[in-house]
C-alpha cells in the first residue's frame, strides 16, 4: 500500500496504542456551520494491527450528517463496533497534566512526619442497495461494503479519482465545503478508502444542541503508523487543539516527521493557580510551542496501568479490552478485573494487562495548519514530574531524562513553607508532605487540567503564576513576557521556517469555544447532510 493510503489508515487504526484528533467539519443541512467541539481518539496496536476509538460530539442544528475517514483498507460490519463513553474520560484524565498541593515538615519533627509527609499521595490515590452501487460507478465510486453498527450507517467507498468522489458525496446530498476536493486527493491517490459513517439524528440524544454520539471503535492492519490531519482543515474556524493518546505494550510513541519537545515539569506555583489551573497550563503550553516552533509536545508517558499521584482511575484489563486488546494479534487473552473500590488506587498492573504505556501528545495550529499528516515512531522511555530529589544539593528532578521505564508526567506544585516555630539545633528543611494536623483543606487531592482547547487564553501571565524561574522558556518570575501572538503551526522536521515574535499565549480562534477542535483522534470529514425534499 502506498504512504497516504497508509497514513489515511492510521487515522483509523494507527500504530500501537495512537491516539487521533478529530479534525473534521459539520454543516447542517440549510448550509450553516457546525463545529466538532469534542472528540476523543485513542489508538492501540501491536505489530500491523491498529484499532481505533472515537468518540465525538458536534454543536449545531440536529441534522443528518456524516463523517469521512480515510482508511487503508475496505472495512468489514466485523471490525466496527460502538463503545460505552466512560473509557475515554478515564484515558483523558490519565494523561492530563496535574496539579498537587504540599506543605513543609516540621523541620524539628521526627519519624512521626514521616507518616503526614505521604498523606498526600495516600490522599490523591482515593481521590445497501444494488441500485446505490450503480449510482456510485458512474463516479468512478465503488461501494465497497455497507452495514449498520447502532445509530451509524456505514459505507465503505473507494473511489478512482477525487473529481468524482467529490461530486458523488454532494449529490448524495452531503453539504462538502469549498475546497474539499483537493484534501481528497492525496489520499484516492494514494489508494485509501473512505469510511463513511451516516448518523441518524432520531436515535441520537440532544443536550443544549449538541449531539451525544456513541463512540465508534474499528481496526485494521496497516504498515505505517500515521494519522492524516489535513481533511481537517477545510472546516478550520480558528486555532485547533490536537491531542493523541497512544496506548502500547511497553511501548512510548513520538513524532518522526516534525520536532519533538517535552512540556516542562515540576514547577512550583503560585497559590493562585489553584482555581486558574486550565489557565496557567494553557499559558505554560504556548509558551513551550512559542519557544519550539512546530514541536509536538509530549505531556504523559507512564504505565497506564499506575500513577504517582493519581488524577482519578488507573485503567484496568477492562479497559484495554474495550479499547482494543481483543482484537490484537499476539497478544493473548486479557481477564478482566473488576473496577476497583475507590476508583483513584494507585496499584501494580495486573498480570495480563501487558504493561501498556499510555503516551499523550499535543499540538496547536491555526486555520492554515500543519502541512503534513502526523507520522509516529517507536521513542526510548523517560523519565519526569516526580517528587524525587538527588544529588548532593537535593534539587527535584528535572525535566525529561532517559530511563528503562516510562514515567513522565506534567505536574506542578503549590507548596506551603513551614511558619511554625524552629526550636531545634539542626533543623532540617524542605521535607514536603500532607497538610499539618487540623488544616481545613478546601479541595485536597490531584487535580487535572482537563477540557483545554476551552481554557480561557490571554488573561493570564506566566511569570505571574509561577514561584521559580523556568529558563528553558526564557521566563523569569515576575518578568512580564512580550506581547501574545498566534500560536504558529506545527512544522515538520527538516522544515525551514522563520520565527516570529513569540508571546506568552495565544487567542483561540474567534474567541469561541465552539471554533476550538478539541481533538484527541482520528482526522476525519464531517459533512452535513441536507435533507430531501419531496419532490428532489
């Protein structure tokens, strides 16, 4: 198969454990717009075998529409199935960046701090029709398959040219926006398919107009691991967010056609940044892109089956089978467990759960967007944002470090210096644990920056809210930061491009929540669906 065919079917099934951003368009049926302003994709995959899980949502008028996926090959009513949403709120919040809160030590207590001192973490761990075929071939469309899987009707079409691929989708009266055709081509050229999923608005629920899809799950087995984020762009209303979960057996992904970067860890913040979390982790991501044009930046590579501290549930062999595991070669029987008590428990992986690494990566682009599709490769694990100090001055680890294991993760601290009296000979400072006996804590536990593509953006500086200096953003605390600019698009390695003055944040598109794509999957189309008329 070709690259693009390939590509394509990454972003349905790309390589072991990806996940895919939705970048795709709605239009309603009188031809206004509508915006996907929540989709989640996590990839699995060992060997050649991908499978991939979406779920998302569209904001707009409750039309009939459709989403276009390109694929590597003609999928089969075996290979699709819908899925229960939970799942991904569980991988969204595993990943997420996180928040934690410490307080210093009695410098004079002995053993007994001990004990306070891990209360934190113990704290955090709690918290089809012959006549359709027909109609295709004067295209030059083939209907490949066709098939119903819960409110979705599927249909599989390959197509010999883009031209009439095109006309075909509009006159089965897909509302396609200018200059769709050319996002199409690379990819009929390249040999893809096209998964077309249809959904009918009367089986689906409406809250505040926004439709309440049931997530979709696929495989297929496919070479190259990749993700197609172009199709995306002819509905680009503004700035775009895209996030890819991959889940692997031991296995940490990054980018092998654009430049890599990791999202700064363990900074210590200011109080403030308790109730502007979202704000402050929007401020520190763009100022990273800022400083590393056209980077992706990996936020998460850890053990999905442990966290230190936890954000809410680790996953279990239920979830790895839900997402995928079941139909991955070579893999072996998983036993499910049962959902654990308390839901927040750190605990070792289960045996059977083959040590998958959940890796997160995000990205940001404008409406022009990033020229190329994603390519992923294999990457050595690494090592960040825990609470462990070395060497002889004490100091927390830095940054991202080579290791054997995956244990990276973004996470800030506010921390509370001891006020107490100090009436000892040799005090010793800087043990940091839970809160002194009595304090009235208002929110204990982890707390993750979830939803944001939606976090409120240039409201806030970053030097203002941090409590150190952060050089490798070029900030020092307290030191204003020039003024905010677009965030620019990603570039692939190799790429020349030219910097422009960077800011310490930038405008979503429009000011809209509903012109951001919060995306954490597949790159697909979305097409709005007018709808027939008596007499057309």
């Amino acid at each position: 198969m070709s690259r693009s065919g390939i590509v394509a079917a990454a972003v349905a099934l790309c390589a072991p454990g990806a996940a895919h951003a939705f970048c795709g368009f709605y239009i309603n049926g009188a031809g206004g717009e509508m915006f996907n302003n929540a989709t989640q994709v996590v990839l699995m995959r060992q060997g050649t075998r991908t499978v991939l899980s979406m779920q998302n949502n569209y904001q707009g008028p409750p039309s009939d529409f459709a989403m276009v996926i390109p694929v590597p090959v003609v999928l089969q009513e075996a290979d699709v199935k819908t899925l229960p949403k939970a799942v991904f709120a569980k991988v969204d919040t595993m990943g997420a960046p996180r928040l934690v809160e410490y307080w210093e030590q009695d410098p004079c207590g002995g053993d007994e701090d001990e004990e306070r001192a891990a209360a934190p973490r113990k704290r955090m761990a709690k918290a089809s029709a012959p006549s359709a075929r027909r109609e295709a071939d004067d295209y030059g469309v083939t209907v490949e398959a066709q098939f119903e899987v819960g409110e979705y009707q599927i249909v599989i079409l390959s197509a010999k040219d883009s031209t009439g691929l095109d006309r075909y989708l509009r006159d089965q009266r897909y509302q396609i926006p200018p200059g769709a055709e050319p996002l199409l081509r690379p990819y009929v050229e390249g040999g893809s398919k096209f998964f077309v999923a249809k959904v009918n608005p009367k089986k689906v629920a409406f809250v505040d107009g926004q439709a309440q899809l049931s997530p979709l799950r696929f495989h297929y087995d496919s070479e190259e691991f990749a993700l197609p984020i172009r199709l995306g762009l002819a509905n680009s209303a503004g700035t775009q967010d895209l996030i890819v979960n991959i889940l692997s057996p031991g296995q940490r992904y990054e980018l092998a056609n654009y430049q890599n970067t990791t999202i700064p860890t363990n900074l210590d913040v200011k109080d403030e940044v308790r109730t502007r979390f979202g704000e402050f982790y929007a401020a520190l991501f763009d100022r990273t892109v800022q400083q590393h044009p056209g980077a992706i930046v990996t936020e998460y590579s850890w053990d999905a089956g442990t966290c230190d501290p936890c954000p809410g549930p680790t996953l279990d062999g239920n979830d790895f089978l839900t997402l995928g595991a079941d139909v991955i070669s070579g893999q072996g029987a998983i036993t499910p467990s049962p959902a654990p008590a308390t839901g927040n428990v750190r605990r070792p992986i289960r045996r059977g759960s083959f040590g998958y690494v959940l890796t997160r990566l995000h990205a940001r682009y404008g409406k022009d967007g990033a020229p190329n599709d994603l390519v992923f490769r294999a990457a050595p694990p690494i090592v960040g944002g825990r609470e462990r100090r070395g060497g002889a001055d004490g100091q927390l680890e830095h940054g991202a470090q080579p290791s054997g294991t995956n244990n990276f993760q973004g996470r800030y601290a506010i921390r509370h210096a001891w006020t107490g009296p100090v009436a000892c000979e040799h005090p010793v400072r800087g043990r940091w644990g839970g809160p002194p006996p009595g304090a009235q804590i208002a929110n204990p536990g982890t707390q993750p920056a979830m939803n944001l593509a939606f976090a409120p953006r240039g409201k806030v500086q970053l030097p203002n809210l941090v409590a150190q200096d952060v050089p490798e953003l070029g900030v020092k605390q307290g030191v204003p930061l020039p003024a905010v600019v677009a965030t620019a698009a990603p570039v692939p390695a190799g790429a020349s491009f030219q910097q422009k003055p960077q800011g310490c944040g930038c405008e979503a598109g429009g000011g809209s929540a509903s012109s951001l794509l919060f995306a954490g999957g597949v790159l697909a189309l979305v097409l709005g669906r007018r709808r027939r008329t008596r007499g057309a």
